[in-house]
C-alpha cells in the first residue's frame, strides 16, 4: 500500500486512519478527540459526560504549510511530509462559536439565526437554550434543502416548544472556519481535489456534520486499501433533541436525491444519550452505527 498521511485527528480522518488498518500516519495539532456533540450539552449544563479521548497514536504537531500540487504538508519545525495519498482532514475551528454561545448564556431573549449550512447546530441550540428556560426566537430556513417533512418537523416542533419564529434576528450564530493555513474546498465525486483527499468539514458547501464527515473518512479510507471506484454518495443523518423527544432526519434532498425520512420519539432522544458516550468511549470510530 502506499504510503498515507492524514492531516487531522477529529470525525473524517480518525475514521481514514481505523478502516486503513493504521497502516497510515496521522498527523494532528492535538492529540485528543472532542465529540462536540456532548461538549454542547456539558457547555450548556445539560450534561456532565465526558467529551474527550486521548489519542496515543497521533503524531502532534501544527501545520505550517501545504502545497496539494506536490502531495507535501510542512511542520512548525520546518519539516516537510510527502505522501503518495495525502488526506486533509482538519475540519472547523469552532472557537468563534464557543465564545458566541457562552455570551449567549448571560441573555434571557434570544432572537437565533446562522447563515450558512451549519442551521442544523443552531437549530439544536435553540431547542436546548429553551430547555434551559431561555426566551429563544429563531430564524431561517429549517433546512427546507432537506426536504418538506423535516421542515414541516423543525416548525411543529419549535412551536410545542414556544420558540418563536421570525424573519429578523440580531444572535448571528458565527459560521466555524477551516484553520490556518487551510481553506473549503471544492471536491470531485470521489472526494478529491487536484489529486489529494478533502473530507470532513474540509468540503466546500457540505453540512458540517460528524456523522457526514466520518461517513467521508470511512470511504476514502476503503477507496485507498481496496482501490474503490465508486463515487461517494453523502447523506445528512442527524438527531435533534427538542427536550424531551428528539427528531431522527435522514435526506440526501441537498445533493439532487429524492430520500428523506424523519422519524420523531423519546427513544432517538435516549440514543443520542447514548451516541455521546460511545463515540467517547470508541475514540471517534463509527463503527457499528455505520448501518443505523
């Protein structure tokens, strides 16, 4: 096999490095993984569990530089990595976000809205700043790109739970960024641009989504160790928890398809409980939920 480095240690190339057997090097400025999903809830004091797992295996470092015509990345130190299959993976910085969402903390009327694909998280925001006994107003499209039947979900459900919705709001929820030195990009229906791998948050116009990106980890990774040739066909899979239930939504509708489903119950409440622990718990490997 040839030689493989993945840039990035979150959802998509923690998922390259397990399906390639680790026969590849992963390369990351953290050596930990942080399932944000669970680091809302704790940031929001819905939930004490752990958000975090060591990872022993990655090579921590920060990337200086890059050059995708050459298959190079550059260190702090000055040194210079080649590969014959090299994968970004370094998804969002969500710094920006973070501090957002704590000053939102110190408000009791929020009037929410974000303006780029990440409406599914600040949808979720508002459903838990009500949960929290927030006045919360909320504003967009509630991802009419994934179809009729999950708005039409989104908009019942925010109105059992007296979330005002509204055309102007003033709590602009930042959108995340790809870190420096790095970019979005644009990708091919393999998932590459000019001849290098970009999964995860890395992709250009891709909901930023950790089920998405570790679905985009897993197949690079089989398209480098079996030689795969079929074209990546992404899906948006999420759960949304509205307090007390929660609203389970599969569409690929945003990519030109025709499936949507959404499926609304306590008990895809308790198993996004549960996928905040096993995510955890497995360091970021997908695994068996691949099929769910």
């Amino acid at each position: 096999m040839m030689k493989t480095t993945i840039v990035g240690a979150g959802y998509a190339g923690l998922n390259t490095y397990y399906t390639l057997g680790r026969e590849a090097e992963i390369i990351s400025d953290r050596d930990y993984f942080i399932f944000y999903t669970a680091y809302l809830r704790n940031l929001l004091n819905l939930g004490k569990n752990r958000y975090t797992s060591n990872l022993r295996f990655v090579r921590k470092t920060t990337i200086k530089d890059f050059d995708l015509k050459g298959k190079w990345i550059k260190t702090k130190e000055g040194t210079e990595i080649n590969a014959e299959n090299l994968v970004l993976a370094v998804g969002c910085d969500r710094n920006e976000q973070i501090n957002f969402i704590r000053k939102l903390l110190e408000k009791e009327k929020i009037s929410l809205s974000i303006e780029n694909e990440e409406e599914y998280l600040a949808i979720q925001l508002a459903f838990y700043l009500r949960k929290i006994g927030k006045d919360v107003s909320y504003c967009g499209n509630m991802l009419s790109s994934l179809g009729e039947k999950v708005s039409n979900a989104i908009i019942e459900s925010m109105n059992n739970k007296k979330i005002k919705i509204m055309e102007n709001c003033e709590d602009i929820l930042p959108p995340c960024k790809p870190p420096h030195p790095f970019e979005f990009f644009p990708v091919n229906e393999f998932l590459q641009y000019k001849g290098v791998y970009i999964i995860g948050d890395l992709i250009k116009g891709f909901p930023k989504v950790g089920e998405l990106a570790m679905r985009t980890g897993i197949y690079v990774g089989k398209r480098i160790r079996k030689n795969l040739n079929l074209p990546f066909k992404p899906v948006f899979i999420n759960i949304i928890d509205t307090g007390d239930y929660a609203i389970h939504i599969r569409s690929d509708k945003l990519w030109g398809g025709n499936y949507e489903s959404v499926k609304k119950s306590r008990l895809r409440a308790f198993m996004k409980r549960f996928i905040e622990k096993y995510y955890v718990y497995r360091k970021g490997k997908m695994g068996i939920l691949y099929y769910l």
